[in-house]
C-alpha cells in the first residue's frame, strides 16, 4: 500500500500520523463484552468498526496482535462500585451457575460476529482466567502509595495520583469540577473520594464469584482487567487502545491511570480510537423505552420494530456507511436503502467476473485506486471508500453496455483490487445460493405467519393450529410474544 495513514488520536483530539512503536508490528487492545447478555446493535457497530480497522491494518502489511478481552467478573450494575455483579445477578435470574451465563453468552457473541463475518482477535484473554495478575498489580499499586486498603476492598487514590499524573487527559475532564459535581452516595464510607475507584472488592456473604486474596475474599475491579490484560499480551505501552464512546470516562481513564501508575509511563496508549453510538429512528436505544434491537431481530425480521428480514451483510453494509466516529441512526427506510445498495455492488462484482478485456482503457484504474487507498489512509474512512466502489460499478455496468472499456491489465488490477476493498477490507460475504434460498423460505413463512395472524384475529383457531402444526412438521418453531410470533429453524 502506499502513502501514510492517519488515525483521530481520542487522547490529544487531533488527527495523527501512526507511527507504530515496532514496525511492522502493531499492537491493538479492544475492550470486549460483559458477557451477561446478547450482544445488541450498538456493541455490534463497535466491533464491526474496530474489524475494520484491524483488517485495513493488515491490508496495509503491518502485523497486528490483536487482543480483545471478554469480561467475565466485577462489572457492577453501576459506575459508583455499587450494586450486584452484572453476571451474577444474570445468573440468579436465569437460575444458572455464573459461568453458565458466561459460557451462554460468549457463545452467542462468537455466534453473532461470525455471521456478521468479524474477523476473529489474535488473543482473547478472560477477566477470570488473569485473578492473579490483577492481585499483583493491585499490589503494586499500594506500593507505590496510589491506593488504600479498606475492610477487605482496594481503592485507586485518585487525588493522590493526580498531584503527579494528568487524570482526566483522554476525556478532558477537570478533576475538582468532578469532584464537586459529584454527590456523596449511600454505602461509599469507605472511600477518601466519591472519584475514588475499586482495584479489588470484598465479597459480600451473598456474592457468587469470589477469589482469595491478600484482603481477603473478593472479586477485581471492572476497569482493573483491561490493564492487566493489555498490559500481559501488548507490553506496559502499546499502540492502539479501542472501545465505544461510552467507555471513554470513567472505563478508559481509569485504565490510564491503573498503567500509569503501575509502570510510571505517562502514556501507556499511543492512540486512543472510539467508536461513536448507534441511534434508532433518532433516538439512543433504550430497553426502558421499547426502544431496542438485536441483530437477531433484524436477522429474522421480528416485529414490532423491523418491517422484514434483513442480511447480516446488507446491515454490515449499512455501518460502514457511516464513518466509524460519528453518530449512524438506524431506521427500516435506511436499511432498505443499503440493502438494494450492496445487492448494486454483489451484482457488479458477478459481473466483474465474466467481464471481457477492450481493446483500451477509458478509465484510469491506478488513479481510482490511489484514491480508494486515501480514503482508508484518512483515519479508516469507509463511506468515502465506498462511494469510490460505486464508481467503480458505474464503469464495470458501462463495460457491459459498451459505454465505458478496459484492456486486459486494466480489468486484471480492477478485479484484484475491488476484491481486496469488498472482501478483505470491508469484510463482505458473497451472498450465496444458500443465503438467497434463506431469504426466499423467509418471505414464505412471514406470509403463512400474516395469514395466521389473520386467522387468529377472526378467533379461527383451526387454521391457526394448522400453519403452526404444519410449519413444526417441516422443521420451522412458532413463538407467539407479547412482541409478536418469532420463528426459529428446529
């Protein structure tokens, strides 16, 4: 690849030629899931952004080390160190041994980016599996005087380490403006300052997930992971640390501090890239307010929220519509508008294929590719690079009607490099056979589904036993919700 890649660095607000620490080697730490639940559409477009980003990296020949973490233990239902662990509480609901939760969940995740063609980490560490190395750098931490040991519980000193260390640099906030906008909250006697943060937790007689330790029996700090984990696999400074925006303070300041303090680098992180939130139909996505869907919803087109279903690679498209740090709002209308687009580029590419050479060239290929190269080179920015693949199809469709021609070494480099830029960069599937068979027996069942909707709202429960005993014969399971009826292939 030629020419130099910038990336928007969260951590000076300025966009930055990436000049790695080792070359060719890069090193890269994603925050992964609380592994509790389903993974929703928002988690989804971050780990899509960062697929991306690792797979123009790649692209670019640099050799990534890819680490991303699943956490398993001490995220608590609030920011304050408050509340039940997340994965407990889950667990108790579902009545489930924890690690069943986090079995169930971790495998949902894998199954959801594997559809959604995610490139798999080079590493994925777990919380639990690294209780040790979180005991040894809460240890370290004491040491050096930056915590407190407090009936069994291990606070960060975040007024200590702030005579020395820059807290607040990544989100740029003040710290005596954080102090003062922050209330004191029930049950946090035991720390110096409400700003102050768990490194390790004394189990309440009621907690599950529990681990011995110098302080006695207790479970690490959520943001205490990441900094151990990061640390282990990329080294005490590393290159690239990412996440959603929403992570940014207190999760991502917290681990700056946590490094700092542990190996007195003042800059663990060379560049820090978050992701922006996804909006539906321009609101933020609330389970509250029914506000709220999965990939699955949008996969199997489950009502009320999504009209139809929808491919995992026409919704892949759909993101990376939008550059990976502004705001994308979903809506049916918009989804439908890149789904007829990616069919225009899966269309163009069958034609590629069975393209004949002209006897010249009316297009410059090399110059159209500079310009794809640019658009990823300016901080990963795939909108631009997809407008440049529409370009693209608008000569191959010219090509075909003999508007437009390209010589044999002009249409060799087209198809080598629209490969490289739908396939290995922007992570597209070829929507095979198999999946155009998929979307055909769907609008079949959603029609049978109308009908027996119909049938019930007459009260004909005859008809609406048969659809639903006959779809059962051939494999198909029938849900009515209070949401609506679901369907899932037996």
């Amino acid at each position: 690849m030629s020419g130099k890649l910038y990336i928007y660095n969260s951590l000076t607000r300025t966009k930055q030629l990436f000049e790695p620490l080792n070359p060719p080697f890069v090193g890269m730490y994603v925050c992964g899931p609380t592994v509790y639940n389903e993974v929703h559409l928002g988690n989804l477009r971050t780990f899509i952004s960062f697929d991306l980003i690792y797979r123009w990296l790649i692209a670019s020949g640099y050799k990534v080390r890819y680490v991303r973490n699943i956490t398993d233990v001490g995220h608590l239902e609030n920011d304050a160190d408050q509340g039940e662990d997340k994965i407990s509480k889950r667990a108790r609901l579902e009545q489930l041994e924890p690690m069943e939760i986090v079995q169930k969940y971790t495998n949902s995740f894998h199954q959801v980016l594997d559809i959604f063609n995610c490139l798999p980490p080079s590493i994925e560490p777990t919380a639990t599996g690294h209780i040790v190395e979180q005991i040894e750098m809460t240890k370290t931490i004491l040491s050096k005087g930056l915590a407190y040991e407090v009936n069994g519980s291990v606070y960060f000193d975040v007024k200590k380490y702030a005579e020395k260390h820059a807290y607040g640099i990544l989100s740029g906030r003040n710290i005596d403006e954080l102090i003062s906008g922050t209330r004191d909250l029930d049950g946090q006697e035991e720390k110096r300052s409400p700003l102050d943060f768990a490194l390790w937790k004394k189990a309440n007689p009621e907690h599950i997930m529990r681990w011995p330790s110098p302080w006695g029996e207790g479970f690490p700090g959520w943001h205490l992971e990441c900094s151990v984990m990061s640390s282990k696999y990329l080294g005490t400074k590393f290159d690239i640390h990412g996440g959603g925006m929403d992570l940014k303070f207190p999760h991502h300041e917290c681990e700056i501090a946590q490094n700092c303090a542990a190996s007195g680098d003042e800059e663990p992180v060379r560049y820090w890239i978050h992701g922006n939130m996804l909006t539906l139909n321009g609101k933020k996505m609330s389970k509250s307010e029914g506000n709220f869907i999965l990939p699955r919803d949008l996969l199997h087109g489950t009502p009320p929220l999504v009209d139809k279903p929808y491919s995992a690679m026409a919704i892949r498209f759909f993101m990376l519509q939008a550059h990976y740090g502004s705001t994308l709002d979903i809506s049916m209308e918009a989804l439908s508008a890149s789904e007829k687009a990616y069919r225009r580029v899966v269309q163009a590419m069958k034609e590629l294929n069975n393209q004949k050479p002209g006897n010249t060239s009316t297009w410059d290929v090399k110059v159209w590719n500079l310009a794809c190269e640019a658009a990823m080179n300016d901080d990963f920015n795939s909108p631009v690079l997809i407008a440049h693949l529409f370009e693209a199809v608008r000569i191959i469709n010219g090509c075909k009607d003999g508007s437009q021609q390209l010589d044999e070494p002009s249409l060799n480099f087209l198809k080598k490099q629209m490969y490289l830029y739908v396939y290995d960069v922007l992570g597209l599937k070829p929507e095979d056979e198999t999946s155009g068979k998929m979307n055909q027996l769907e609008g079949v069942i959603k029609l049978l589904l109308d009908i027996r909707k119909s049938a019930r709202d007459r009260k004909d429960w005859a008809t609406s036993d048969l659809i639903r005993d006959e779809l059962l014969k051939a494999g198909i399971i029938i849900k009515d919700g209070k949401e609506g009826t679901t369907w899932e292939i037996n």
